[in-house]
C-alpha cells in the first residue's frame, strides 16, 4: 500500500508482525498475529495487540491511544499484504475484542478503502451473513479475500 506505515519485524514462518507505535505515550510495541482457523485450512485470523512483556503475547484489550491510529492502521493493513504475498489466496477475518474496537476496526478499514480495495475484496458480518463492505454499516466482523 502506498500509505504511510511504520516499519516491522517478521517472524520466520510470517505469521507474527511486531512494530512500534510512536506517541505521546512513548513508543509502544504492537504485534500481529495470523493464526490458522483449523476448520478451514485457508481461513486465517487476524489478532492484534500491544505486545506483553517482550514475549510476543498479545494484549488486545489494552486502550493505547498514542494519537497515531491511521498509521497503526495502515501498518496493519501492510502486514495483510506481506502475509497474503507470502501465503497466497487465503480469507482473512478479524473481529475486535469488543463492540467498540470492532467499531473502531471498521471505522479504519471504512478510511483506508480506496487503498485496501486494490489488493482485496471486504466483507463485513451482520447478522451471520457476509456482505459486501460499505461504509456506515455496522459489522461483527470482518473478511478479507486477495483479488
């Protein structure tokens, strides 16, 4: 993607993206995590967190707010990229760790569309039907496929 992103390390197999938000309070580490759903052997999950004590371990009900959410975001999205070029045409599907972060999660992908649709098509969850994304709905989760 050609938003600005912060830089970040990977994990030997790609499945772990680590970087580091910087802010006003301080410069804290972030992990993303893609983890096999083993009902369907190309469906991923997309975790995301503040990284608890250098372990890699994921904290994702931590509140951050170190005033650089569309740069978090667009780092996100940069790693869905990676792991899809690394893994090819798998569905990836996230879900925040409550209704106010799965609103915040949309709110992002809803601000980076234009760019995230390049590589993707999006799909949101209501009421336990996949729709095409749109703007201003709200969702339960969300699914991502590479075109």
């Amino acid at each position: 993607m050609n938003l600005p992103h912060y830089n970040y390390l990977i994990s030997y197999d790609f499945t772990d993206y680590k970087f580091f938000s910087e802010g006003p309070k301080g410069k804290i580490t972030k992990v993303v995590r893609f983890t096999k759903i083993e009902e369907n052997p190309d469906l991923y999950n997309l975790a995301f967190g503040d990284e608890q004590h250098d372990s890699w371990e994921i904290n994702d009900s931590v509140i951050t707010n170190n005033n650089d959410r569309d740069l978090v975001l667009s780092t996100v999205a940069n790693t869905v990229i990676d792991f899809t070029n690394y893994y090819g045409n798998c569905d990836i599907v996230a879900k925040g760790s409550t209704d106010s972060r799965t609103r915040l999660y949309q709110i992002g992908i809803s601000g980076l569309l234009g760019e995230i649709s390049i590589y993707f098509y999006v799909y949101g969850l209501k009421d336990d039907v996949w729709h095409d994304f749109q703007k201003d709905v709200n969702y339960e989760a969300f699914l991502i496929k590479r075109k």
